[in-house]
C-alpha cells in the first residue's frame, strides 16, 4: 500500500467513537467545566507539555480550545501574550474568573473553536505560536492542520491522544462496554506529511491517580470514562472496584494503572515549504 495516496482525513473522521460528537457541543462542556477543570490542572502534563515547547518571552500565542486555561495560565506567565479561545461559555467564564483572581491582564479571552473565523478581532488573527492542546475534536483534520499552519508565525504545536490516552480500558470492560479510543496521533503525522510537513513528535508521559481514600472516590474519580452510566454499569464497576483495589496505608491503591500518553506534535510554517499547506 503507498501511504501518499491513503486518505487519511477520511480514517481519522471514521475512526472517531461516537462520544465525539458530544464532545463537539460546547454546551455539553458548559455542564462540566468545573469537573474537568479540577481533573485537568492535576498531573504534570502541563509542566512537561511547557519544556517541549520552549516558550519565549516576546510570544503571542493562540491557545485553541483552552477550556479553563490549563495551560493558558501557566503560559501567560512567560510569554507576551495569550489569545485563550473555546467555544465553551462556561470554560471561558471559569478562565475569567482565574485571571481576575489572579490578576492577570495578558490573556485574551475568545469564543472561538477550530472551525471559526479567526481573523475576527476577538481572536486577532496570526499568532507567533498557534497551541492545540487535546482540542483537535474535529471532523475535518486536513482543514485544521491547514489553518494552524497559515496563522502561525513561528510555530505550531497539537497534542493528540497516543494509544488509549487518559483511559483505562478495563474500566470500560468491567461495566461491559467495548471501548474505542479514538483516532491515534500517527493519523496526524502522516496526514501532515502528505501535506509536505514533516513535524518532529515527542511524548508526554504521565500516571493518573492511582491511590484513593475510599472505593466511593475510586468510582467518582473514574466514572467519567463511562459516559451515561447506567445502575447496573455503577454495581459493574463498584464490585470490579472491590475486588481490584488493594488496601494501603491511609486508602487503596488501584494497581497497574497504565500511564497516559500525549504525542505533542510540531513544526515551523516557514520550513513546510509546499504548496499544500497553504491556506
């Protein structure tokens, strides 16, 4: 088979589970911006996320879909500045109040997605840097990559899901459930290269919370995965919960949780050199 001519826009859109689709509603976001806020500011993926880009001091960068500022935060406090956009009104007014608590004047906030107008002037057009930060949830990736790379000055950076990413799998098999992951990142390389973009890939690498003070937090904290848990999928993975869950000193310790892998891909514009990629 010759990879140049795979339609690889056409996989990922087939690869995607159906929860996909919730997860493209902004309001399905508003109902759990606070949920996902806490969960996400948790773990060292912002940390490890910030050293692979080596962000510089004189940066304007487009953080699409930033939710509550994961990492539009910690951004603005080494960069000129951030344009924080999401199409989620309660991602964004949980951004708002973070940075009038915090004091923070050079994040601008924007209602916009992937497949809005970006040279509206509440997004302001080309950044030196456009981030995509685990927000690629859409149905044309070849447009979305093409738009990435026609607003960014100096670099683009996307985080894809690697694997089963933030799941675990046998959570989803407890509750009986088979499980899709989802398109995996290698779907976004070689796309990029068919487009004559050849982005260097690199890992986050983190554990998810793996010791818990009752099996009732167990089943909170990890219920998320199963989307509309049904009464008899709860029983399902409470009675999966007990027989796994090993005591430990102060709680229980969920053994043999996988680590959670996030391919950060990225390039510079200016060296794609291809007619493909223009916008």
């Amino acid at each position: 088979m010759d990879w140049t001519t795979v339609d690889w826009n056409a996989l990922w859109l087939a690869g995607q589970p159906k929860r996909h689709e919730q997860r493209r509603n902004p309001r399905n976001w508003d109902k759990r911006a606070k949920e996902f806020s806490k969960a996400a500011s948790k773990g060292d993926y912002p940390r490890q996320l910030q050293e692979i880009m080596r962000p510089e001091p004189d940066w304007t960068v487009l953080d699409m879909g930033c939710a509550a500022g994961t990492l539009a935060v910690p951004l603005s406090r080494v960069v000129k500045s951030v344009t924080a956009a999401d199409p989620s009104t309660g991602m964004r007014e949980l951004l708002q109040e973070q940075c009038a608590s915090e004091g923070i004047k050079n994040i601008r906030i924007a209602d916009a997605g992937w497949e809005s107008d970006w040279e509206v002037p509440e997004v302001g057009g080309a950044h030196d840097v456009v981030l995509g930060s685990r927000s690629l949830l859409v149905k044309d990736l070849r447009a979305s990559l093409q738009k990435a790379n026609h607003y960014a000055k100096k670099k683009v950076v996307l985080t894809v899901m690697a694997g089963d990413g933030p799941h675990d799998r046998r959570v989803l098999e407890a509750v009986g459930r088979e499980f899709n992951p989802g398109p995996d990142y290698i779907i976004v390389v070689n796309l990029l290269r068919t487009m004559g973009i050849c982005a260097e890939v690199t890992f986050t690498q983190t554990r998810p919370r793996e010791r818990f003070d009752s099996l009732d937090e167990a089943l909170k904290e990890l219920s998320w995965m199963v989307r509309d848990m049904d009464s008899t999928e709860e029983d399902r993975l409470r009675e999966w919960l007990g027989r796994i869950l090993e005591p430990v000193p102060g709680g229980w310790l969920l053994p043999s949780r996988p680590l959670v892998r996030w391919a950060v891909l990225s390039w510079e514009p200016r060296l794609a050199g291809n007619a493909l990629v223009q916008f």
